[in-house]
C-alpha cells in the first residue's frame, strides 16, 4: 500500500527481528529507516539483521515504547506496525502518538493477522483471552483511527491468508 519516492523517512513500531524493516531498505535510496521496539532483545536482533544498513547510516534502531516514541513531531514520511497493535499498553490513546510523529500527509500502516471476525480459529480466540489481546473490528479500526486524527482510513482485507491492513493518513 505504500507507494515509494526512495526519499523517506520511514519508522516501523514494534520492529521485532528487524525482517520487515530489512524489506523496506530494498526501497529507500536516500531517505532513513528507523525502527523502535520496547524489548531490548528484539533491539539487538533487528541491529543484527539490519547491521548492514545500520553500519551505511541508512538505518538506525533504537528502544522504546509506541507509549511515548523518542521521536519529534512530523518526523516520518511513512509508519508501519506489523503484529504488535495487539499488544500495544492503550491502543486508541497510542494511535494518537503515532499520529504525532507522522508527518502531514503521511502513511500509517497497521497490519495484522489478528482482528474480530467470524474466522478466528478457536486457537487464536483463546490466545486473545489469554494474553489479554486488544482484538478490534474492521469498523473498530475505523473509528479509533478516526478519533485519534487521521484524515483519511482506509480498511484492506486479504482475504486468502485473512489479515488486515488499516491505511490511516495525516
């Protein structure tokens, strides 16, 4: 859903590993990755998988929290969060800090296997009682989206492998 210049700025929340900030490297020619992840240990992965872009200066990773991300305000062209919303400490209050260091007429993109539908496995239910999993609907989305500030949200659904993507703007 992004639609690359090369030139951005590009921050990615809950960057775990660091594979999908990897990904994103293959577009940016100018412009900088960042990620962010509040475990120290996928800090160090992410460095590790990432050591390439990170030694160029074409990529830094650093620890902290969608809480209070240690960024300025309108810093990134682009945001993406792959598997960690669920998970976030306050998901609709969050959003509005995602917003905050999104530049005007930026991207965010949330993206994620786990969402209220009538697909969900009796697997993946139980792990969302279990672990307490912030589980909303597409028209959910739409609306914290909404009332954290962006513009424009847009709800895309794959259906094969049934993840969504929320496509909110600045």
């Amino acid at each position: 859903f992004f639609h690359w210049q090369g030139d951005e700025d590009v921050l990615d929340i809950g960057c775990g590993g660091g594979a999908n900030l990897h990904r994103m490297s293959s577009h940016i020619e100018s412009g900088h990755l960042t990620g962010v992840d509040y475990a120290k240990t996928s800090v160090e992965t992410s460095r590790q998988t990432n050591a390439d872009d990170i030694a160029a200066g074409k990529m830094t990773v650093c620890e902290g929290s969608v809480e209070a991300l240690p960024f300025s305000d309108d810093a990134f062209d682009k945001i993406t969060t792959v598997e960690s919303f669920y998970f976030w400490p306050n998901p609709p209050e969050n959003l509005k800090e995602v917003r905050r260091v999104l530049k005007q007429g930026g991207t965010f993109l949330l993206i994620s296997e786990i969402y209220d539908h009538p697909g969900l496995s009796a697997e993946v239910q139980e792990n969302i009682k279990n672990y307490h999993l912030y589980n909303p609907t597409p028209e959910t989305f739409k609306a914290i989206f909404r009332a954290a500030g962006f513009r424009s949200v847009a709800v895309n659904i794959e259906e094969e492998h049934g993840w969504i993507c929320i496509e909110g703007t600045k």
